[in-house]
C-alpha cells in the first residue's frame, strides 16, 4: 500500500505476506508435476511385514497457494508445505494420517482460456494437473498404507479458490476424488467473458510470445512450436503489463469443465454433494484481514477506483450500467451507500472492501452448504493478513531436514535452525490447537472429536456449527445478516463469533452481479 511496494524489500515482503511465494532461486519449469508424501514411519514397516495388516490411513491433499502464479510444493520449506506438523499432531496418536503436497502449472502454463482455448486446446489445465494428482492418489495410495476413500483436499487462496472449483466440476456431477476439504481464504478472480475479455488475454500472451495472428486455432499452433524461454519470458511480460491489483489469468469458465463461476453454481445447488451415504464434510475459514495487502496504492481517485473497474470487468459490463452499480454500492469516501451501511474514509478502504467481498469472503459464505457437515472459522491473530494463517498451519519447532544430505543447507533451513525454536513460545499453543482441530477433521470429519484440551495454552474450545444460514429446504425464513457459530482464532485464544466480514448484503449483491453480467453476456445457464 503505497510507493513501499515499490522497492525490492516492499515488494518481497508483500509476496511472501501475500501468499505469492517469491519464485525459486533455481528457476521454475513446466516439467513440474510432481507430487511429495509423508509418510509414517511406522505404517511402511507394518506394510512390509507380511503377518501384519494395517488399517489403511486417512489421507491429506494438500494444494499450495500463490494468485494462480507462483509458488510451489516445497517453495517455503521448511516453514510452510511440510507435511511433518500435521502427522505429528495426528489423532488418536501421531502418525496416524498420510499428507500428500503437489504441484500443477501457473500462470499462462496453467489458466490460459477463453474460446480460442476452448475449440483449439485445453483451458484450465492446472485444474486437471490437481485432477491428476488425485487420481494417482485414488488409483496408488493404498500402496503406501492410504485410503483411496478418506481423502481430504486442503488448500489456502489459489489452492483453496481451487478445491471449489472441483467442486463444482460440469455441475457439480463430477467426483471430485475427495469426500472432505478444508479451504482456508478461497479466492478467485471473477471472470466469464469467455468470448471478449479472457479471450483477449490469451491473444495477448500469444502476441508477446511471437504469435501474433487473429485466428485462435494459429496463436495455438504457434504456442506449441515456440521454445520454452519466449513462453517464459511472455509470461512474466503479460502479468506485468496487468494493473496492480489484477491477474491476468486464474480459473475460468470454460462452458464444460467449469460451466460457470462457482458462486452461480453454489447458489443453484449444483455442487458435489458426496456419495450416496457419504455427504461432503467442508471446514472453511478466512483470516480478518483479506484483501489489505493486495490494494494498489496507486489508486487515489474516484476516477482511478473506476478505472480499475473498468481493467477488472468487460466493456459491456459498463454499458449495461452494472459497473456504476458496483460504484454505487461502494460509495465515494466520505458519503454513505443507499442504504447507509457503508461509508470509507479513503479510496484504500473503499478498494480493500471491493476486493475482500468479490473476491475473498462471500467464497466461504454459502447457503448451499449443509450446516450439519460444515465448519466456520476467522483467523484473527495479528497481523491477520491474508495467508498468515499457514505459519500455525504447518509450524514446527523441529522441521523436516532437507531432502538431500549430501547438498548445502538452504538459507531457509539455516534460518529454520534459529527461528523455529525462537518462534515456539509465541505460536507453538495456536499452532498444536489449530493442528488438532484440522488432524481431527481429516481423520473422523468433525474437528472435535481429537482436539487438543483444556490443558493446551491457550485453552482449546468446542467448535460448533453454523447458524444464521438459512439453506435450501431450511424452514428458517431467511439467512441473517451475520452467520453465528464461527470460531475465533484470536491472539489470547479461541472464542465463538458472528463473523462480520462477509454479511449477507454485500453476498447478495455480488450473486446478483455475478448472474446480471452473465446473462448480458449471453454465458448464463
């Protein structure tokens, strides 16, 4: 926010706060789909062992973050993606689930759409690398003591935006090869206009990579003869031209796959319910800081705030008048909405409130969910900005050491050496609470059943179910402004809360856009 995120360290720092992990200091390729497991110990000797036969364990599936563009499976190890943490909290005794971490193409690699797309190649590949993954995992983890059946999908901003995706996959009729998921900050950028806007993206990216050409089926068949340094080079270009703020690419509708944007698809009730006898178990959660870090400091003007807009949405979105009401909704600093609940004090908090609710917050607030099987959480220990909840997430004092004995210490892992155990006495009792919580949902599906107790500093609570979501069938009249029954995570420790950053006025409002824009565009179902 401001000229800071300008300089190298400003612009460091808001990567690594951002959940953008800075890429890898020997380079990224697309020849990475790969995929790491944790394994315990003990289950690959009783599988060895021809006179025992282990019960096979619950699996976690976990799907890294990074705005669709960058990070990886192992980009900030030791401290975050090690998979230890979570089998050594595991229940009823440590070891007692497998954690699986993978890759899938970013960036251009991965979310290239649009028609062209669409009638000439595959759009949204880095939906179908996670596809791939689980299915390996459906198809082999029994070998390794797994449990093809009590697969969890975890995943935070991109990877957690990704997981609904699958969910809604052609509909909701496609398995999505998890029966549980836990989403921590679901984000996406909303985008449908598969013919104009996306498409334009697309003959962008083939223009800086060389291949210019009105016909969609030539840019395709210029890409896949073009080498692999002007790919990445127009890359790294095409995000860089984008407006701070924006992405150029992320999951989009392809009118198959993803049908529409998931928000319409949850709303109209298609989404993968689980097998017959199996509902989907879903512990969501969103930090009380979402969208701060990603708010441009250029944007000081009423007419810079519609100019964004206008870089955000399609033309006709203007023409059609539902950008002034976006505008209207989010009024001017210093005057209030229509219905005088909102006023800003600056053109940052006017932005900071567009993207949390369009883009971060009303992801986890849905009627469609079944109260019954799912769980509400907002993590609110300072400085509570996005992607800071996965330090609690996978902190442990003792991490992984580096794969390869024989090879240099990372500077991570030196680093790791110093400030694990420094870090300890701060978020080692939020950390082992929220591992208890999450270790007992991916083993029974109810985060209860093995919490930490009483005993754990600062004391671990009962978390309870959702209220104030009135779903579909309910005999409840309505939902109401602020859902009830989310936990808390605080900096004193845990609490029951009515969350207030994602009501039920602004949810509504973009549900309602998000179908008005698809149907002036002629995308609606």
């Amino acid at each position: 926010m401001g000229p800071g995120n300008k300089s190298p360290i400003g612009a460091a720092l808001n990567q690594f706060l951002g959940g953008l992990p800075i890429p890898l200091f020997s380079g990224g390729s697309e020849d990475c789909l790969f995929l790491d497991l944790y394994v315990p110990g003990r289950t690959l000797r009783d599988l060895s062992d021809a006179s025992k036969k282990p019960s096979p364990l619950p699996v976690a599936f976990w799907i890294h973050g990074g705005a669709y563009l960058f990070g990886s499976k192992e980009s900030l190890q030791p401290f975050f993606y090690d998979g230890s943490s979570l089998l050594t909290q595991s229940v009823p005794s440590p070891g007692s689930m497998i954690f699986v971490s993978i890759n899938y193409r970013l960036g251009t690699y991965g979310w290239l759409a649009g028609t062209s797309m669409e009638n000439s190649a595959v759009p949204n590949v880095g939906l179908h690398d996670q596809r791939a993954a689980l299915q390996w995992v459906k198809d082999y983890i029994l070998l390794v003591g797994g449990d093809p059946k009590r697969v969890t999908a975890m995943g935070e901003s991109a990877g957690a935006g990704s997981i609904m995706h699958h969910l809604v996959a052609e509909g909701g009729k496609l398995d999505p090869m998890f029966q549980r998921a836990i989403l921590q900050s679901p984000a996406y950028q909303m985008a449908w206009d598969r013919n104009g806007t996306v498409d334009a993206i697309f003959k962008k990216f083939g223009g800086l990579a060389g291949c210019s050409s009105s016909s969609g089926e030539a840019v395709v068949n210029c890409l896949r003869k073009t080498s692999p340094d002007a790919l990445a080079k127009a890359n790294a270009a095409l995000q860089a031209s984008q407006m701070p703020g924006t992405f150029a690419v992320g999951p989009t509708p392809d009118g198959k796959f993803i049908r529409q944007m998931p928000l319409l698809e949850l709303a109209q009730g298609n989404f993968w319910k689980g097998q017959s006898g199996s509902e989907m178990s879903l512990l969501i959660s969103h930090v009380k800081d979402e969208s701060s870090l990603f708010v441009s400091g250029a944007i000081r003007t009423n007419e810079q705030f519609s100019g964004f807009l206008d870089t955000v949405f399609p033309n006709y979105t203007r023409e059609s008048g539902h950008t002034e009401k976006v505008e209207q909704f989010y009024p001017v600093p210093g005057k209030k909405s229509a219905d005088g609940k909102r006023k800003y004090d600056s053109q940052a908090t006017r932005m900071a409130a567009f993207l949390r609710d369009s883009c971060f917050t009303c992801n986890v607030r849905s009627e469609a969910y079944t109260p019954s099987r799912t769980y509400l959480m907002q993590y609110s220990v300072f400085p509570y900005l996005h992607a800071t909840d996965l330090l609690p997430t996978f902190f442990t004092s003792t991490p992984t050491p580096s794969s390869s004995s024989s090879s240099p210490q990372t500077i991570l892992d030196c680093l790791s050496t110093f400030f694990a155990p420094a870090l300890a006495p701060f978020v080692s009792g939020i950390s082992m609470a929220m591992q208890s919580y999450f270790a007992s949902f991916i083993v029974s599906g109810d985060p209860n059943t093995y919490r930490k107790g009483l005993l754990n500093l600062p004391p671990v609570i009962s978390w309870g179910k959702p209220s104030g979501i009135a779903t579909a069938g309910s005999k409840a009249a309505s939902s109401e402004e602020r859902m009830g029954g989310v936990l808390n995570v605080g900096d004193w420790g845990f609490t029951t809360v009515r969350d207030d950053q994602n009501e039920k006025t602004p949810c509504e409002f973009w549900k309602g856009f998000a179908r008005d824009v698809s149907e002036v565009g002629g995308y609606e179902l």
